[in-house]
C-alpha cells in the first residue's frame, strides 16, 4: 500500500503492558555498556533470536525514531511495542505520525537520516528502492517464522490487514454480496460503490477477480479487461482517498458497498455502531512493513527493535487494540480479535499482491489508472 | 508618497537608500524561493525512473497521455471557470461594502475573511456533508418529500465551485474593494449632474474606474486556482481532476520526481504564459496600481 495515513480508531479498553515477554530484564547476559550507542550485534553466547525475544540487549541512552502513520494505529503499536520495549532495554522512543515513501528519499538523498524505523506500505522496501534502504539484520529478525512473502531484504512485515468488500446492510437491504461479481451488479444491489483513489491500491485487481480470474492468475494484470470492467460501474463509482473518508461513506450509506480495509470496517461497525459487515471472500491480504533507512546512525538498535517486535512472543501486540494481524506465524493474537483478523479469514478466493510486479510497472499502472478515470 | 533625498530622474523609477532595505527580503526570496525553484525545475531533466540518454524524456512521457492533456485542459478550464464565478460574485459583494456605512462594512469584511482563519482541509469536508447524497441538504429535501433521489450536487462541477469559490472569494472581493474605496463619488455625481441614468453613470464611469482592482483580483483567483487539488478532487468528478493532483501522486506514492518536476515545470510555463498574454492587454502596472496611489 502507500504512503497513506491508515489508521483504525479502536476504543484500547484495557492499557495492560503485553507480559509476554519477560518483565524487567535487567542484566541480560550480552549486556552492552552503558553508552549512548547502541550495542554490537557480536557473537552472543546463545541462539541470538531467542535472546533478543525475551531479552533485548540493553540500549541506554539511545534514543530510536519510530515512524508510523498515526492515530489509532500509531497508538496500538506503541502500546503493544514501543512501551515494553522501552521498559525492557531503556531506550527512549521518539515518534513521527507522518511515515512518507517521500520523505525517507529526501532524507538519504540529503544525507541527514533522522528516522530509525519507519512503518510502510507494501508499495515501499522492494529492491528497486535499495539504495534507500538498510538491508534488514536477519541474525536478529526470525525470518523462518514471518509469512511466505512477508519477509524481504529490506523490509519485514509487522502487521497484516485486509484490502475486504465491505457493505452497509441497510443499503443492501440483507441482502449479502458474496464477492466481486456482486460488487459490480448494480441490478441485483442497487446503489454506489466506493473505491480507494489509486492506481496500486487494488481496483484493477478487484475488477479482474469480479470478472472471473483467479487469484492465482492475477499478475500481469490484465488493465484492458480491467478497465472495461470497471466501466460498467463507472458512473456509480464514488472515490476515497483516506481511511477515515472510507468509513465515514460506507457508515453513512453515502455507498452501498465499498474497497475498505478491514480495520476501517471493524471501526465502522464496532465503534460508530453503523451496519457494516465485511464480507472476507476474494480480499486481497496485505502487510505494512517495517524499513531502516539507509544511513542512520542507529542501525544496530532499530535491527534489535525490529527482531524483537517480530518474535512470537511480542509480535501479535498490536492486536490486543487493533484487530490487524501478526506476522509471525507462531504467534497467537489477542482472542478477541482474532475472528476479526484477515489472516483469520484466509480462504481458497483469498488474493495477494504481486508488490514486486506492482511496483515495477507503477507508471503504466498509473497512466492506465487516470485515462480511464478521467475519460 | 514618501519624499527621500534621493534624485528623481524624469519617467524613472524611484530609488533611493531606503531601496536598499529591499534587499535582505530579496535575498531571502532569491535564497529560499527562486534557488529551489530551479533546482526542483532541474530535476525535470535530470531525474528519471530507468537511466536514458534523452534529456526531454519526462517531457515526452507527459505530453504522450492523452490524460495528461485533458487534465492539464481542466485545470486551465477549472480555474478560469473559478474566476468568472468569484468575480460574479465578488464584484457585487465589494460594491456592497463600499455602500454601507464603515461598521457595517467591517462585518461584511469579517464575514468575507472568516474562511481564512479556518482549516482549507475542514471547510472542504464540511462541504462533503453538506452536498452529498446523505448529507444535510438531501436529507433535507427527501424528509420534506420533495424529492425522491437525492440529487447530484457533490461529485459535480457545481460542488468545486462552491468549494473553491468560497475559498477564493476574499482574494476576489479586497483588491476590488480597496480599488472601489478610492474611487472619488464625485465622479458618478457629475456624471448624474450631465444627464447620465444611474446605471449608465455606473457603467461608464464607475466601472471604468474599479477595472484595476477586478483585474487585480481576477488574476490572483486564477493563479491560486490553478494550484488547487484537494477541493476538487473532494467535491469533483473524475473530470474535475486537476493537474496538482497528478504532481502529488508522483512525489508523494511513485516517488517519481522527474514527472513531479515536469509537470510542475509546464504548469509554471503555462501560467507565466496567461500573465504574458494577460499583460498585452492590461497594463499589470495597473495591477500593482491599484494599491500604488493614495
């Protein structure tokens, strides 16, 4: 996904600090000095991944720059996160709500790295942004157990969501959509449909799986049968271009069915009380990740940050306030989130993005994107 | 005027040593504004997605959608459309003004200003609720039965120039207004005193006299609109889009900044273009004129 703020309001009811991971480590045994820097990831004397889970090395003094996209979202990785492991190893977090695919390419470009560990859309950390990015320390991060797909070498996922057909049910009259084919009957349900504003966010992919293709057989995408897909619909099309945009349409009823994340629809159900409900067939199962710019001087730390964020014991925090998704396959999400989990709902219609292929081919996309929409 | 010691060269400009204290903001202005703009112009000829020899290669890649064309047309289209409304708009609003008794134009000044102290983003989403289709209009008219459908008033041409007109009334109504003020009512008086009817008194004499401030106005409406992309791209349709918008997306989610700089490049040429053209007709000394004489 993009540089778009996307966060999920969520009332946090309990503030309880995650004790997965043991409380108050003190004097792990790889100990660093107390220095302003942060310790060397040399050869410890134990499995380092299992040493960094439940005890970080220490990191004094140091101060980490987190970077995410804000809101509610922001404020469930901190509780989940930032704060334990702040707790755990002393270092002081310093947060930016503002996480912008541009604003990393201006700081290496300028040589002034400032940001230590930046949340991404999945649009963000391939390697044709390489010379932007540190590769990840994979001696810290336990890779075998992240999802297929989900770990590269620059990045590595830290929550999973949902690109989900959500429906306002009044306006369906009960009626349920059971796919993308559905979406695009306007006879059958009636109304106005509603679609994120961009080029890579999933509107071609979604017109080819109304139109018949298989999820496996998506890339390349076919943007001709696309495209004239979407044109069945065109004039019933209302466009979103932030979060809270797409709750607001499909809770109100302004569209009848809408491309949301699933987050966004928990929300519009759970704490609008609007009669919202996702329909889990055909989504597109997605991750934010978490990059290290290139040339910051806290590599060794922001490494750390992430190896331990990534382990089972820690990494499903977030999902305690959230109902967005670990990463780690072994780890166990908060019970009463995990029915609302896109990874909790993967099934045989379940699509992914190619990021590889998206990325690549993101002008043609984008001309193919805005001359059909603005015909 | 101010009355310095330096020489007055007949037909010459002004200058003097207080001129000098134009330099700091000129240097500032040279340092922060003109150096960066063509540095974010070079980028144009110098930044591209995969390495080419061709140095005109975004140029060629933008002039070869046929999208491109059609919103660069609209955006032309968009703002010059902005214009005639805020001046419809504006012209009778600062006429107004002028009329009234000075507290009573002060609350009319106020009431003009007051989108300027509030979030551009805030008054656009307040529009949303208001024009569409479950909001507070159509809501409206559907409880009191007076209509069935909702009708179409966001995501239409008509909900941009509510957005954007409200945004740009004030840069419309104050330079016609302060033209307006200075315009010596003596004048419509004698014109009246020869025989003129009051509305060819105004036509022939009032109006004359305020074109400096309209043309003031009108160009500062249409430079500001052509950078517009949020209200539009909120209140609009598709075909609403503006260019500003497509210079976004590449920056800020393709990180194309080759095609950012370009389109920001032909949007800046084209815009100095409509002030060169502006400018055989008008005399834009008349522009700056307008706030010149007291």
């Amino acid at each position: 996904m993009t540089s778009w703020r996307r966060h999920s309001p969520l009332v946090a009811a309990a503030v309880f600090l995650v004790a997965a991971c043991g409380g108050g480590a003190s004097s792990a045994p790889t100990a660093a000095p107390p220095e302003s820097t942060a310790p060397e990831s040399a050869a410890p004397t134990t499995a380092p991944v299992a040493d960094i889970c439940t005890s970080p090395p220490m990191a004094e003094g140091t101060t980490l720059t987190f970077v995410s996209y804000g809101g509610a979202y922001q404020e469930a990785q901190r509780k989940g996160w930032l704060e334990p492991y702040a707790a755990l190893t002393g270092v002081t977090f310093q947060e930016s709500e503002d996480s912008s695919n541009a604003t990393i390419k201006a700081q290496v470009e300028a040589g002034q790295v400032t940001w230590d560990i930046v949340d991404v859309g999945n649009d963000f950390g391939l390697d044709a942004q390489a010379d932007l990015l540190e590769p990840l320390d994979y001696t810290k991060i336990p890779k075998d157990e992240i999802l297929e797909g989900f770990a590269g070498t620059y990045r590595v996922a830290d929550i999973t969501y949902g690109v989900v057909l959500g429906y306002n049910t009044e306006k369906t009259a009960g009626q349920v959509p059971e796919g993308w084919a559905d979406f695009f009957d306007t006879t059958k349900f009636p109304g106005k449909r509603g679609f994120w504003d961009y080029s890579s966010g999933g509107i071609f992919e979604f017109a080819l799986l109304a139109d018949g293709v298989a999820p496996a057989d998506l890339y390349p995408l076919d943007l001709a049968r696309a495209t004239a897909k979407l044109d069945t619909i065109k004039d019933d099309i209302v466009f979103w271009s932030s979060g809270a945009e797409s709750q607001d349409l499909l809770g109100k009823g302004e569209v009848a069915m809408a491309m949301i994340w699933n987050g966004r629809a928990y929300s519009a159900k759970n704490i609008d009380n609007k009669p919202v409900e996702i329909q889990w067939n055909q989504q597109i199962v997605t991750a934010d990740y978490f990059v290290v710019p290139k040339g910051t001087p806290n590599k060794d730390a922001a490494m750390d940050f992430i190896g331990w964020a990534s382990c089972k014991e820690n990494n499903a925090a977030p999902s305690k306030y959230i109902p967005y998704g670990p990463t780690n396959k072994l780890a166990t999400a908060d019970p009463s989130k995990v029915a609302e989990l896109s990874v909790s709902n993967i099934n045989d219609t379940t699509a992914y993005f190619d990021d590889a292929w998206v990325v690549e081919n993101a002008q043609l996309l984008e001309d193919a994107y805005q001359e059909w929409k603005t015909r | 005027m101010t009355r310095g010691k330096g020489r007055r060269p007949r037909d010459g400009p002004f200058v003097n040593r207080w001129a000098l204290l134009a330099i700091p903001p000129i240097g500032f202005l040279v340092a922060f504004f003109l150096v960066p703009l063509i540095v974010v112009s070079l980028r144009s000829v110098t930044d591209f997605p995969k390495p080419t020899g061709d140095v005109l290669a975004n140029y060629g890649r933008f002039f070869a959608s046929a999208a491109n064309l059609r919103v660069l047309g609209n955006t032309f289209w968009v703002a010059a459309l902005s214009t005639v409304v805020c001046l419809a708009l504006g012209y009778p609003y600062a006429y107004l003004m002028n009329l009234v008794r000075p507290r009573v134009a002060g609350l009319l000044l106020i009431a003009v200003l007051l989108p300027f102290w509030s979030s551009l983003l805030v008054r656009t989403y307040a529009w949303q609720v208001i024009l569409r289709d479950t909001g507070i209009i159509n809501t409206f008219l559907l409880d009191a039965r007076v209509i069935d459908e909702p009708i179409p008033l966001i995501r239409t041409t008509l909900g941009v120039m509510l957005g954007m007109s409200q945004i740009l009334l004030p840069f419309m109504v104050l330079p016609i207004y302060a033209v307006m003020r200075r315009i010596d009512p003596e004048y419509t008086r004698a014109a009246a005193n020869l025989g003129a009817p009051p509305f060819a008194a105004f036509r022939r004499v009032f109006l004359p006299l305020s074109l400096p401030g309209v043309l003031a106005g009108s160009l500062l409406v249409f430079v500001l609109a052509l950078g517009f992309y949020i209200t539009p791209a909120l209140l609009g349709s598709p075909k609403d889009t503006m260019i500003s918008q497509f210079i976004a997306s590449a920056v800020q989610q393709r990180l194309d900044w080759g095609i950012g700089a370009t389109m920001a490049v032909i949007l800046m040429g084209l815009t100095l273009a409509v002030l060169f053209i502006a400018s055989r007709f008008i005399r834009l000394r008349d522009v700056y004129g307008s706030i010149e004489e007291s």
